[in-house]
C-alpha cells in the first residue's frame, strides 16, 4: 500500500478555542485523519512571541491539547504533540532564518498587524513566520490545513524550502495549503468586518468551544445583523448575516442556499433562536468528552508525551540529512582520505 500523504498543522495554546478555529482548521483536520498520516502540533514556542504568563502558557498548552482529543483528534491516527518538546523545530528554524530576507518577514501582515503602534517590537514576531515554516518542513508536509489567514505564512515556507533546495540540493518536500472555500474566514460576531479571534478584548465577539449553552443563546442574540431583514448570503451588502449563514450551514450541515429558502420571510429573531440551538448541539457532545480529559490530566500528559517521541523520531532523521547538507558539525571520519586519527598517529 502507497504511503499516505503528510499532513501537519499547528495552533497556539494562547486562549480559549473558539468555532472560527474550530470550523476553519480543528473540524478539517478531525475529517480528514484517514486520507492522511497527520501531525498536530500546539506551538507553545509560537505562543512566547507575545507578552504571556509562564504558568498560564503551560496551562493552555494541556487545556488545548484536551479541546483537541475532544474535538477528535485521534492519537490511534494522528501524532499530537507540544512544539517546545522537539527541540529540532527551534534548529531548523535558525537554519531557515539564514536563508530569509528580512525585507520579507517585514511584509507579512500578520507583522505588521502585531507590530502595529508598538514602540518595542520582540524580534520573536519578526521570526514568527520562519518557526511555522520548520514546523512544516521538519516533517516533509504535503498539505498544511489552515484557516485564510495564514495563507501567506504557507508561501513563505514554499519559498524558504525552494531556496534551501536550490542551494543545498533537494531536501525538502514544498508544501501546499489546504485552506477550505467555505469557514476559513469566521467573522466577529459583534463586526462582521474583522476575523473572530482568541485575541479580541470583547469576549462578546467569539463563541468558545466550552462557552456553556446559555452563554451561546445569550452571544448569538447579541450578534449584530445588517440593516434590511432578509436573511440573504451577501458577503458584500450583508457581511453579519453571511457570517452567521456560514456558521449555521457548516454546523448543521445544510447548504447556504437551502438556509436562504428555509427563513425566506422570516425575521432575524427566530433564525438567531435555530442558529443557537444548531451550536449548542454540536458542542454538547464535544464538551461531555473535554469534562472525561479535564477530569483525566494524565490521560493526555501521556498521549502528548508518546506524540513527542514519535515526532522527535521523524524530527532527528530530517536534521541528520539537513546538517549533513549544510556542511554542519565535523565531518564523519569515514568521509576523510587521512583520518584525524591517522594524522594524529603518524606524527608520533
Ligand atoms: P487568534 O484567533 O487569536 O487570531 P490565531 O489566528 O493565532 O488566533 P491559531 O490558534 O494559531 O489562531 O490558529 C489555529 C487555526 O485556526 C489556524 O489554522 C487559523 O488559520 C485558524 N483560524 C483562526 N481564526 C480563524 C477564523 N476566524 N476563521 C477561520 N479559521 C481561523
Ligand atoms: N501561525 C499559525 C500556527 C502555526 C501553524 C504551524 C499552522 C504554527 N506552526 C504550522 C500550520 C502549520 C496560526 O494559525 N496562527
């Protein structure tokens, strides 16, 4: 039987998970774990990049590790491991470093949105890109499953390996996003122009995985619409009420258009009520799972530890093969005419 294609992709452990990351990565990545051999990793290294508290970081990091087997990430088929455990991520990442312009890194949105009106800027931003991109290539990726956003970060790491193998001879697999046409792109829901994120200061603006069924009545409700009532998928004219189709469609599994018939004259109240109610059915079962981990810490302390000698496995035959390309260390002593060891002899 042909090897299955590689999958890897990766998620910080810097806050509550929320449906924008579930339905534009976590649900992907759970579907496609037969096509694929998967990798998932919780980049708490990525993580450290801005201002964070050491114990909470740690935390998250278990506390995410968790939503994920929820959510269904099986160990059986899919390694998951913590970033930091590998130690060949943070290697390979100075290596490709040397290879990056930094006139590049300077154009990555994310960069410039970080770094945005902060006067001391951590170089850890700057660099943020060039870590994702060793995470990939340590494990020759084919597919990288991702939401919209990080779709430049992927071709920064098809350049980097492109670069590295023009340079240093073919090492590494170019890999390519996988980044679906509907859910990569989940809005706020309190403005309907920005993405939802872990980072938005109004928790009114996201809807969390373990947010509890009256939270997710009371946060939809909340939700702002667009001015005429009709409930019409229009991105442009109606970016609220597209945003929230979108969630309902992926969640209860109904195409847009047949939502669109279902609600035809009908107000934003009662389809706000159903969009409620589709959520809370989905995450119910999710969340009755995550209480068996949270109640079980040890249980996923020992799936992430076999994930991380599993990747170090992997992780440690690609650096051979890179050091040996990048003329780093000694040489092998096979690979001499005259030994150190003859010379040091014969001058006795
Ligand atoms: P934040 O939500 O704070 O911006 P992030 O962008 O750093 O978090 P990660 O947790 O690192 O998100 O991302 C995990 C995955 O979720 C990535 O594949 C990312 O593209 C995806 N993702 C994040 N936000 C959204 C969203 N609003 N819609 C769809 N996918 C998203
Ligand atoms: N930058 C990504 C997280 C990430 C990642 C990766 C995604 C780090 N390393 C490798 C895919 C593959 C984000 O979603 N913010």
């Amino acid at each position: 039987m042909a090897a299955k294609p590689r999958v890897l992709s990766g998620i910080q452990p810097t806050g509550g998970i929320h449906i924008g990351n579930y339905l534009g990565a976590i649900r992907n990545w759970v579907a496609q774990q037969d096509q694929y051999d998967n990798l998932f990793c919780i980049v708490d290294l990525h993580a450290m990049t801005l201002p964070y508290d050491a114990q909470t970081l740690r935390a998250r990091t278990l506390e995410l590790a968790s939503v994920l087997l929820a959510a269904g990430i099986d160990p059986a088929r899919s390694v998951l491991f913590v970033q930091s455990d590998v130690r060949e991520h943070t290697e390979l990442c100075w290596i490709l470093g040397t290879l990056a312009t930094v006139g590049e890194l300077r154009r990555m949105t994310q960069f410039k949105e970080k770094s945005k009106g902060n006067e001391r800027v951590g170089a850890g931003i700057l660099f943020y890109p060039v870590l994702q991109a060793a995470d990939i290539l340590l494990y020759d990726a084919a597919y990288v499953p991702v939401g919209e956003d990080q779709k430049q970060h992927i071709e920064l790491t098809r350049d980097l390996a492109i670069r590295f193998n023009h340079t240093f001879g073919e090492t590494f697999v170019i890999p390519e996003p996988d980044i679906k046409p509907t859910g990569a792109r989940i809005m706020s829901l309190t403005n309907p122009l920005k993405k939802m994120s872990k980072s938005d200061p109004d928790p009114d603006s996201r809807i969390e995985l373990r947010d509890p069924p009256d939270v997710i009545r009371r946060k939809i409700r909340r939700a702002v619409t667009d001015s005429e009532t009709v409930i019409r998928y229009d991105e442009e004219h109606k970016p609220a009420i597209s945003n929230l189709l979108t969630i309902y469609s992926l969640f209860a599994d109904i195409p847009i258009p047949e939502l669109e018939q279902r609600y035809a004259g009908k107000g934003y109240g009662e389809f706000k009520r159903d969009l409620a109610e589709v959520i809370i059915e989905k995450l119910t079962p999710l969340q009755a799972r995550l209480a068996e981990y949270d109640a079980h810490p040890e249980r996923v302390i020992a799936i992430l530890t076999e994930g991380a000698a599993r990747a170090r496995e992997l992780a440690a035959a690609k650096m051979a093969v890179v050091r040996e390309r990048c003329g780093l260390g000694l040489p092998r002593l096979e690979s001499l005419t005259i030994s150190p060891l003859q010379t040091a002899l014969s001058s006795q």
